[in-house]
C-alpha cells in the first residue's frame, strides 16, 4: 500500500466495506477520514476498543480539569445559598463573610455552648416557633449587618 492509498477517502471506504469490522472502526474511521489523519486512522482500526477508551477516558480528563478550572477560579459566583433550618449561625456567618458572634448578638440569639453551635432549627425548638422565623430573623440580620458594612457602619447591626 503507497502514502498516496493511505490519504485517501478510497483507503477509508475499503476498511469500511472491509472484513466485517467493528462498527466502532466505522464510525471513527468515518470521523478521521473527515480530520484526515491516517495514522490514527490506522490506530482506530488495529486497536478499536483501547482507542475508544483512550477518547473516553481523554474527554472526562478534560471534564475534570474544566471542573477544576472552575472551582479555582471562582466562576460559580461565590453566592452564598439560601439559609436552612441545619444551619448554624457560624455556618450563615462564613457564607457571607461576617463575624458569627456579631450576628448572635444583633439577632438576640444564644451563643455555642460547651464550644457547640446551635442550629437554627434548635434555636426555634428552644424558643417555641417555627424554624421560619428564625431564619427569618437571621436573613434580616445578615442584610442590616451587610448593608451597615457597604455604609461604612461598625457592622454590628445595632440601629445604625
């Protein structure tokens, strides 16, 4: 076989119409005689199952790098989610940037016991209301205290 049969669309067809090959070999060899490449034309046919894998395992390598990308840059938007009854406040505070103890104090809510944070929804069981009101009251915290910081208040939410 010359170079000249090797690049051609005509050496493609006789491996199509070949010796029954995989249908994988067809359809990649219909894809590299578009690219054409010869030598990977020859790769797919000698080795259809390893080169399958190879773009398979290629492409979800790819996707794991896209996905690192992302998260190493930040491209999620960094917006912290809504808040939840499983919540603590130290978990609100760290989403949005601001001093746990400061939100506990401007809310009136009671501060970890024993080094023990409480969650927002043993907070409402504690006082007797529902789960909504305290979370509630913490957004309502969180946006004072957020647009005290954007007015160059103290931060503290205390009537500014």
């Amino acid at each position: 076989m010359t170079h000249e049969d090797t690049n051609s669309d005509a050496f493609a067809s006789r491996i199509l119409i070949g010796k029954g090959d995989h249908w994988t070999v067809s359809l990649l060899d219909r894809v590299l005689v578009w690219a054409k490449m010869p030598g990977m034309r020859q790769m797919f046919r000698l080795h259809p199952y390893l080169s399958v894998a190879f773009v398979l395992s290629t492409l979800v390598a790819i996707g794991f790098l896209v996905n690192a990308a992302i998260g190493i840059l930040g491209w999620e938007g960094n917006r912290p989610g809504p808040v939840r009854p499983w919540m603590t406040v130290g978990l609100v505070a760290e989403n949005w940037g601001l001093e746990p103890r400061e939100i506990d104090a401007a809310a009136g809510l009671p501060v970890p016991v024993d080094g023990r944070p409480f969650t927002l929804q043993e907070i409402a069981d504690q006082r007797g209301v529902p789960v909504e009101e305290i979370i509630q009251l913490v957004e309502d915290t969180v946006r004072q205290m957020r647009r005290a910081e954007h007015h160059g208040g103290t931060g503290n939410g205390a009537g500014e």
